[in-house]
C-alpha cells in the first residue's frame, strides 16, 4: 500500500506539471513587448514599409485571429518566417493584452 507521502508527493508533481504547461501556453508579456519592438516596429512606423501597426491596430479577437491564421504581408508571407511559434505566442500575448478593446490599450510608443 503507498504511503500518505508518496500519494502527496505525486500529486504535487503532477500539479507542477500541470501549471508549467499553462505558463509555456500562455506567452510572456514582457518577451511579446521587447519581440514586437525589435522585430515588427522597424517596418510597421509611419513611413515605413508596413505603415503604422499598433496594439491599437486591432481587438483582441481580431489579433488572436490574425496571429492564428499566421499570414502577414498581404497572406504573402508567413510570420514564422520572422519569430518562432513561442516568441509569436509572446508576441500575441503583448497584443491581445493592449489592443483596442483591453483593459489597458496601449500604443508602444508608436
Ligand atoms: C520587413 C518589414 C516587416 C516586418 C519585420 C514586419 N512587417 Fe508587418 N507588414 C509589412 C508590410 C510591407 C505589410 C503590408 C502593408 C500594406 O501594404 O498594407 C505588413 C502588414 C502587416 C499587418 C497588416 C495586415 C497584413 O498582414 O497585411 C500587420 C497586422 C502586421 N504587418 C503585423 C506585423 C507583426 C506583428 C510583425 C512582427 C512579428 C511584423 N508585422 C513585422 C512589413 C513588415
């Protein structure tokens, strides 16, 4: 028969296991912030090739779709040609929490 200890030691590692699964499906806010700044706001100011793009760009039903769809550029291009599936999922995460209809809207500076 287990003991009380060995039943409590496993469901505190499934537990662990569990919650680290959420936290890697989720996205970082800050990463999704420094990724977007670094990787998209070169091309997406005013005046550059992509013109104006902002959290405020779109809702957040609309970026959870356009970051889901994977298209950029028109649907020319795929944006994993840009970052990986997780610094997009970071990214996602940074818009979705400052798009136009969030809690916090916010422009990053642009
Ligand atoms: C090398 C330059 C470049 C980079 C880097 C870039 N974009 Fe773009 N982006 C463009 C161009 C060009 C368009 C098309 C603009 C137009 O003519 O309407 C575009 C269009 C868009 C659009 C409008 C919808 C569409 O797909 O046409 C969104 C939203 C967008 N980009 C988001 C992003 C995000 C998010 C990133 C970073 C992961 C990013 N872009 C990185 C150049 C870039």
């Amino acid at each position: 028969m287990k003991s009380f200890f060995q039943v409590a030691a496993a469901g505190l590692a499934l537990g662990l296991m569990a919650s680290l699964a959420v936290s890697a499906a989720q996205g970082s806010e800050t990463k999704g912030k420094y990724y977007f700044k670094k990787t998209c706001k070169p091309c997406h100011v005013e005046g550059k090739a992509g013109g104006l793009v902002t959290p405020l760009s779109k809702t957040q039903a609309q970026w959870k779709a356009y970051l889901q769809a994977g298209k950029h550029n028109k649907g020319k291009e795929a944006l994993s040609a840009l970052l990986s599936e997780q610094q997009l999922l970071d990214v996602q995460t940074f818009l979705v929490a400052h798009a136009s209809d969030s809690p916090q809207p916010e422009t990053c500076g642009g």
